[in-house]
C-alpha cells in the first residue's frame, strides 16, 4: 500500500486516534509515525479536534417506586428486584458522594440528551466525524525543535478568524522574553501571529480569515523576543516548521 494518498492518510489518522485502527495495520501505521511528518500533523490535529466528552449531568436521587415498577413491568406484579450493587470500577466515585441509582439517573439522562441534542456534548467536527465527512478545511502546521522533535501545533480553520496553538512536546519557559509564533509569507515580511505558552493550548483571535493571512504562507518559527511589540523576528529561533494547508 502506497501512503501518499491525503484521503487515505486522514482516515487512518482519525481511526489511530479514535482506537479502531488495530492488529498489523496500527503497528505499520506506527512505524510510518514515526518517519514522517505530515502523518505526525494528522494524529496530532485530530487529537486536537477530538477531545473527550464531557457529560455534565447532575446525578439525580430517583423516588423509592422507581426499582419496584421496573421489577413489576419487566417480571410480573409479584417480582421482587434485588438491591443493584455498583460495578467495581465506579468504586472511585462513591466516596464523593454519589450514589448509584443517583448515577444511572444521570448517566441516562445524559444518553437522552446526547443523541437528542449532540452538539450539547461535541463540536460541530466531531458531529461531522462521527458521520464520515472530513475534517473542514485547515492551515496546519507542526513546529520541532533543532533535533526534529515535535513541539508546537498551529492550526485554523480556513475560513477562521482564530488559531490555536497547542504545546505537544516539553518546552522550557524562556528565563526571559516571550516566546512569538511568526509566519513568513512569500511576498513579504514575517508578521507576529501570536504569543505561545509554555504548556496546554492557547487560542489567539486574527486580524483577518486564515486564507487571507496564511494562502502563502509556507514556513514557522518561533522566537524569543524581548520587546512588548516586536516589529520581526529578532530574537534566537526556538522551534520552526512548515505551514500546510488540509483540503
């Protein structure tokens, strides 16, 4: 099989990431990780784009004819249900302070409400990748030290007026300065397109939509700058990479 095939490579990234990828086809999958890039950028940004869910539900104490209508209606009048033991994996939940049919309570009414209202608990490209349609259309880019060590990922939507820059790699607080994130366009200066944290992930707001500022866009860096304000890139070159676009 020949990886060259952009369709190909996202959707073994997003089934490496989502854990359905298995057997041979993840250890190759693996193996090619490991060598190349572009495949790094894919399994990061759809980890990334992913997340975990969230169920936000407050468990609810049910009334005490709840179990007994359930053993009347399932195994005839006279049936008695017998007193439900939690499992031993919720075990770590009991001391603080859930009890268990407060619990199923709440997880069935978060069931309820996720598939009767999903975006509640996902984003609109995880709803879309739920539905096999492709991640929206991206200005990617992964930023690696001088070693070839993934750092730092960018991304925006295409058509986005945000980026997120997101730590993937141990990095070091500068003893001073900030770090900046500048790209350099092929018909003109580099230009700041924002701080960069030391750990987690920051989203910075843009001047204008991503085609407008990255269409030519090609190349990354970050840098250590000392002023407030820095006109250009001045300071010594942390980590640098290639800006490119996922459509």
């Amino acid at each position: 099989m020949r990886y060259t095939q952009p369709q190909l490579l996202e959707h073994l990234a997003s089934s490496y990431v989502l854990g359905t990828l298995q057997g041979g086809a993840r250890r190759r999958f693996e193996r090619l990780r490991a060598d190349r890039v572009d495949i790094q950028t894919l399994v990061t940004l759809w980890e990334v784009r992913l997340g975990e869910l969230a169920l936000a539900i407050p468990p609810q104490e049910p009334s005490a004819n709840v179990w007994p209508a359930i053993a009347a209606r399932t195994q005839g009048p006279k049936a008695q249900l017998a007193p439900l033991s939690p499992p031993a994996w919720l075990g770590w939940l009991l001391p603080a302070g859930f009890g268990f049919g407060g619990l199923a309570v709440g997880v069935m009414a978060a069931c309820a409400l996720f598939f009767l209202a999903p975006t509640l608990f996902v984003s609109s490209e995880q709803i879309a990748m739920r539905s096999g349609e492709r991640l929206p259309p991206s200005y990617v880019g992964l930023l690696t030290d001088a070693l070839g060590n993934g750092k730092v990922l960018v991304s925006s939507l295409r058509q986005g007026k945000t980026i997120t820059v997101k730590i993937i790699g141990p990095i070091s607080a500068p003893p001073s300065g900030q770090m900046v994130l500048w790209a350099y366009p092929s018909d003109g200066p580099p230009f700041v397109v924002g701080t960069v944290p030391t750990k987690g992930s920051a989203v910075s707001s843009l001047p204008n939509t991503s085609e407008k500022l990255f269409s030519k866009v090609s190349k990354l860096s970050i840098t250590i700058e000392t002023e407030t304000a820095p006109t250009g890139p001045h300071g010594p070159v942390l980590f640098s990479g290639n800006c490119a676009k996922l459509w």
